[in-house]
C-alpha cells in the first residue's frame, strides 16, 4: 500500500484549504489519508512535572469535534478515499514531523492557528518543511482552489538536490496530467572569474545554462517517458524573484530543499526560502534524503 498523505489540521481556515489538497493528493497517489491534529503535551515542553502524578493530557472536545467535522465533510466529497483522523499529544510541528516518517506527503497550511500576525509562513508550516522526512505541500494562498489549472514548474541549479526536486515534480505532473516546466536562472561568470570579453562570457554561460536544463530534462523524462516536458534557461541575477513569478502561471511550484546557493548547516536553500514565503501558488519542498 502506498505510504499514507499526511495534512495537519488545526481548526483554522487554512488548514481545511490543505486537507482538501491533501484528499486530492491521496486520490492521485491512490494512497490513504490521515488528518492530523496535535494538542498540547506538557512533556513536550521539558517543563519540571511529575508524569507519573499527571498522565497524557486529554483531547478537548472543541478539538475532537473539529476533527471529527474536517473528516466527515472529506469523506462526503471524497468517497472513493480511505480516511482516518488522529489526536495525538504534543506540539503541531513535532507531531507532524513524526508522522512524516512513513508518509508519502505532508501537507500543511501557510498558516495555522499558531502564526504570528504579518508573517507570509507560519512557524509550524517552517518547521515542518525543514524536518519532514518526505515531501511537503505548502497550500499558499489560503483560498486556493484544489483544481488551479496550469502546469507543475520546477527549479534547477545542476545539483543533486535540485534533480531530486525534478524527478519528484515529473511525478507530479503526471499525476496531473500537465506538462511539467523547468526552470534554470542563471548568470555569467563576473570578470575576475573569467577574464575574457562580455560576449564570452555570455556565450559560455548560456551553453552552460543550457547543459543544466538538459540534464534535469533528462531526469524528468527518464522517471515519465511520455510526458511534456518544456525546459527553460533564464538569464537572471535572482533566481528566487525568477521562481516566485514562475509559481503565478502554476498549479504547484517543486523545489528542493537545498541548492548550489546554501550554506552548510542552513535547513533551506534561498530559493526554497521564498518560494514557501511568497508563491502564488502551492509549493511542495522536496528533501534529498526524500525516498520521492
């Protein structure tokens, strides 16, 4: 059996926006759904309690409640799907992180109950991108509709992580049945790294460019044979600005978790950084130990 979708629901708005990606998600994979909701657990919280005086704290009823609603309205509109809904103690991130183990997907809100006012992620959605150990669905906008038309778009730098992020979104795509587009911004060599002419340069770069789109090209069609793949080579200094933009013409934008452009010990790449805080549309992060 296909590893369960996983999305985390919390009572808020967004969070029924994301499990209703998620049973779309689940029908595509053919895999089951599983709504999780994580309440409060003072052991998760070090304080200095004494867990054999205290036991697991009970679930509210508000929360059960709320579950139970966000269940039973997807199996009316989802019937052909098998879902189940879970409590489980401790915080929504560590929760979800967990659940992630064994999961095909997470799929979250860009903000839950728990964000903080002007921020465009919340820090459960944050968290969970930067330790899930399988892909993650960031629903952006909060009113994003299940069935946005357009293609997958996918980044590439040439690296390792980011042709894990182009087999996952070929996967995608022909979940979907959409063409998939791959995106490479690239710039040339400044002077003192190549000190020969401007045209040079560019010419250089661009056969460089040129020879990354291919490559993920090659992934793509490798993992889908038969699927429309468009790969394209932009000449920009920001990538990131360059992917945000893409995301406008996409149903759902890929990206790795991590690029040619990071630095050691950070748990997203830039790219991926802006895109969960910025798209216009869902973003699924891609982890390279992802088995995805």
């Amino acid at each position: 059996m296909t590893a369960p979708v996983i999305a985390g629901v919390d009572g808020s708005p967004s969070s029924e926006v994301a499990a209703r990606h998620a049973a779309m998600a689940a029908r595509r994979l053919g895999a089951p759904l599983r709504l999780v909701h994580g309440y409060p657990n003072p052991f998760t919280y070090a304080l200095p309690l004494d867990p054999y005086a205290m036991g697991l704290p009970e679930v509210s009823k508000a929360a059960g409640d709320m579950l139970a609603a966000f269940a039973e309205n997807l199996r009316r509109d989802f019937p052909d799907l098998s879902i189940e809904a879970v409590e489980e103690p401790g915080g929504g991130a560590g929760v979800l992180v967990e659940q992630s183990r064994d999961a095909s997907v997470v799929v979250v809100g860009n903000r839950g109950h728990g964000g903080f006012a002007g921020l465009n992620l919340g820090s459960v959605s944050a968290q969970i991108i930067a330790h899930a150990h399988c892909p993650t669905l960031v629903v952006r906008p909060p009113d994003c509709p299940v069935d946005a038309p357009g293609p997958v778009v996918v980044g590439t730098d040439g690296s390792e992580d980011a042709l894990v992020a182009v087999r996952a979104a070929a996967v995608e795509a022909a979940g979907r049945d959409v063409p998939l587009r791959i995106i490479h911004a690239w710039w040339g060599d400044p002077v003192l790294v190549s000190p020969t002419s401007d045209v040079e340069r560019e010419s250089a770069g661009r056969q460089k460019a040129q020879e990354v789109v291919d490559a993920a090209v090659a992934a793509a069609t490798e993992v889908r044979p038969d699927l429309v793949v468009e790969g394209i080579a932009e000449h920009s200094l920001n990538p990131e600005y360059t992917m945000v933009e893409a995301s406008r013409a996409a149903a759902i934008v890929v990206t790795g978790s991590h690029g040619r452009g990071g630095f050691t010990g950070l748990l997203l790449g830039s790219v991926s950084q802006a895109l969960a805080h910025h798209a216009a549309c869902p973003v699924l992060v891609v982890p390279t130990r992802s088995r995805a």
